[in-house]
C-alpha cells in the first residue's frame, strides 16, 4: 500500500463529497431572474462531482486499504469548508468556484503522487477529474462576468 497516495485519495474523496454537498444545496435553493440557468448548472456539477465518488473509493480500496464513509471524517479531512450561503446566485457561484479551485490543487496533487508511483489508472482517473472541475472552474468563473 501506498499510504500517502491513499491518504491523497482520501482527501479527494472528503473534497468531493463536500463540493458535491454544496453544489446539491445551491442546486435545490437558488433563487432569482436566472434560476433556471444556476438550478440546471448547479445540477450539472453535483452529478459530475458525485459520478467521481464511487470510483475514488474504489481506488482506495485496490490499493488495500478502506474509504472513509463517515460525515464527520469528511469534514474533517475535506479542505472545502462548510459555509452558510443564501438564496444569492452571486454568493453561491464565488463559493461554488473557491470549492473547486481547491479540489483541482487536491487532486492534482493526488495525480502527482499517482503518477510517481507508477499507478497509470489512477494518474488517468485524476487527469480526467482536473480537467472537468477545470470545466466547471471554468463556467462559474464566466458566470461570475458581468
């Protein structure tokens, strides 16, 4: 086993769940002229987002070792922090983009790890998760444009 990329994995896993969470939240309560257009991108992210987490687990888990299931060993392993957000569509895309430009340093630092240890499926894995929360990084940040 390779602990620190376990532990890197572990640490993508907890990002995910908690950008998950917050995309499903903002999804559910967005408000406003432009709810259609967040309510459906909101959407978009936390089905892209949560699709990862089975696969995530499952890598921890080839490696032999076990995924972190509990909510309070995501939180407290996840550098995307809880905040308390209302109905603002401007709030919640700013929150939405620090979120994931703070899962893409995780995971790239995950694929780093991967990489060097010669683990091609997980280094492949990680690469196609940077470039959708890329994507997503992306669409919050033109969003965000007046």
């Amino acid at each position: 086993m390779n602990e620190e990329l376990v532990n890197a994995l572990k640490e993508v896993l907890a990002d995910s769940y908690s950008l998950y969470f917050k995309a499903k939240g903002y999804h559910w309560n967005v408000e406003g002229i432009h709810f259609v257009q967040f309510h459906d991108l909101f959407g978009e992210i936390a089905d892209d987002v949560y699709s990862a987490t089975d696969p995530l687990a499952e890598y921890i888990r080839a490696q032999k070792a076990y995924a972190p299931f509990k909510m309070s060993r995501f939180l407290e392993m996840s550098s995307v922090r809880e905040t308390e957000i209302s109905t603002d569509c401007h709030s919640m895309l700013m929150d939405l983009l620090l979120a994931t430009d703070q899962i893409i340093v995780c995971v790239n630092r995950a694929f780093a790890l991967a990489n060097s240890a010669n683990e091609q499926g997980i280094a492949n894995f990680l690469a196609e998760r940077d470039a959708e929360h890329k994507k997503w990084a992306w669409q919050l940040r033109s969003s965000l444009k007046d």
